[in-house]
C-alpha cells in the first residue's frame, strides 16, 4: 500500500523561508567578507525594528544599498515624515529614519510595537487619526550616529538594538580587502566569486528543499505513483550531490585565499589601531571628527603613493 499525503493547510512559511535564503549579491558579500554579517543578521531578522547604533555609518550606508531598488524612503524624526510613513507601510516600502536622537516620536509608537488588528480579513494599523492596512513586505529601520545612546527601558523594550560601532578586528578585516584588493586584485576576484559561489549553492540547497516539501504537501494518492515528484527526488539528489562537492572544493579554495591575505594583515591591523587613536582625539575637540570612509579613502591614497619596494614577495616586502 502507497502512502497519501493530505493537502498542508497553510504554505505560507515556505515563502517566509524562501525569504531568509541567504543572498549572493554584492552588498551581502562585503558584509560576510569583513565580519559584519552578525550586526547586519540581527537588522533584517529580529521580531523587533531594529535600532542601530552607527557613528560610523556602516548601516545607513549598508541598508541604503539593499534597500535601494525596493524603494526605500530616507527621512528624519525632524521632518514631516507622517505621509510618507502611511504610503510605505500600506505600499510595503522600507522605510530609515536617520540621525536618532535619544527620545524616539510617540507617534511611532503603534508602528514600533505593531499594533495591528485585522478588520473584513485585512491587517490594519492605526497612526494617528488615520487607519490604513498593513502591507506584510514593510521594513522599519532606525539608526543614529551617537555612540554612546542612553535610551529609556521602554524604548529598549520597543526596538532591537543593534551595534553597528567598528571594532578593531572587524576594522582590521575591512581594510586587508582594501589592501588586498589593491595590492593582489586576483585574490580579490577569487575571494569574491568564492562568496558568491559559495551562497548560491547554499541558496540551491534549501530551493531543491522548498521544492520536495512543496510537493510532500500537494500529494495525492501513493507516491510511487507520483512522476513528478519521483523526477523531482533524482534530479535533487543529483543536483545536491554536485553542489556539496562544489562547496567542499570552495572551502579549500576559501583556505589557501586566507592563507595568501595573511601576509597583508600587519598592515591592515597597523591601520586599524591608527584610526582608532585618530578617534580619540574627538574627545580632546570636536573638529577632529571624521568619517571612516575619509579614513578608508586616506588609507588607500596611502597605499598607492607608497615607494614600491624591490623586493618580489609580499612579506619580504612588508618586512623591508
């Protein structure tokens, strides 16, 4: 006798899953390459808005970039921004608000804590005056540039937050792609066709999953006696083997590209503890604020009006 699979009565969650793959664009790769794949993890999937502490503004210029062809809407809590945050949550738009201060609007509060209700089958939000419905794709983000925030317990308790602040090792990781890039851009192009190279076979992995789960739950009658889905089984089987060994061979390609970037890494870890005295000389006055991508810019004119040196080999180099 076949077993017979009823039909699932919701497959909502498998779209919710095909929505966590992890993605292989450019953006994505620049954050798994320099450690800030946890921070940016904890903006895109906490049950909460995220809140990101960013002096540096890695996030804004990070979510700037995601969000950019989704249709994203900047503004500040100092701007009239009421209207434009109606259209983004009933048209599924995402939506930052920068330069936070350490008291967030009240207005926000129905949005931050989400409270929807569902009315004629429609989730719906009241802001203000109006009421308009809650379109599932909206984004929330809130970021500010102080680096010490002392945001009240009910504030914490609304949003997550999340520190975007650069670390001396996240820093020092961020500038050996800068030198390596520089100074050895084929190690470059592997590194980065590694990354994509290796999310896109993670991201097949789960789809050929998706794929059997979503035809498991559509079954009817005995599945032997089901051809598509048996196709289905050979062909991921097939397919996962290949991709498996693939991600095998890009693990060890991912160590020897390590191993060659380590030659470059007392330099970058030199930069790093330079920018963070640079810092603080903030606290001595003001004016010597600046932004890390002016120090990545400098770091790089650096690099390029340096004496070559005659030695061939990168640490002979480095050493002389």
């Amino acid at each position: 006798p076949g077993c017979s699979f009823g039909m699932h009565p919701d497959l909502s969650w498998l779209s919710r899953r095909r929505a966590r793959l992890p993605s292989s664009s450019p953006v994505i790769q620049d954050l798994w390459r320099d450690g800030r794949s946890r921070s940016t993890s904890l903006t895109t999937r906490s049950s909460r808005w995220p809140l990101c502490v960013d002096p540096q503004m890695q996030a804004v210029n990070w979510l700037k970039r995601k969000e950019e062809k989704a249709g994203l809407i900047v503004k500040t809590l100092n701007d009239e921004y009421i209207k434009h945050l109606e259209i983004a949550i009933q048209y599924g738009n995402p939506m930052l608000f920068e330069n936070l201060d350490e008291e967030l609007d009240p207005m926000l509060d129905p949005v931050l804590e989400k409270r929807t209700v569902i009315e004629n089958g429609a989730r719906m939000i009241t802001l203000g005056d109006n009421k308009i419905e809650w379109n599932e794709n909206f984004q929330l983000y809130l970021t500010t540039k102080l680096s010490n925030p002392r945001y009240t317990p009910e504030t914490m308790g609304k949003v997550s937050i999340v520190n975007y602040m650069v670390t001396l090792e996240g820093l020092a990781a961020q500038l050996l792609n800068v030198v390596v890039e520089k100074e050895r851009f084929d190690l470059h192009e592997q590194s980065v066709t590694l990354v994509r190279k290796v999310a896109e076979g993670k991201r097949t992995i789960l789809e050929l999953e998706d794929t059997l789960l979503d035809l498991l739950s559509n079954a009817d009658g005995s599945l032997l006696d089901n051809v598509e889905l048996i196709n289905t089984l050979v062909k991921s089987k097939t397919t996962s083997d290949e991709v498996t060994e693939s991600l095998k061979i890009a693990e060890a390609t991912g160590k020897e590209i390590t191993e060659a970037s380590a030659l470059y890494r007392p330099v970058s870890i030199r930069a790093a503890i330079l920018y963070f005295v640079l810092y603080d000389l903030a606290t001595v006055d003001p004016m010597y604020q600046f932004s890390l991508d002016a120090y990545k810019d400098l770091f790089l004119l650096s690099i390029e009006k340096a004496p070559k040196s005659s030695k061939e080999e990168p640490k002979e180099a480095l050493e002389e």
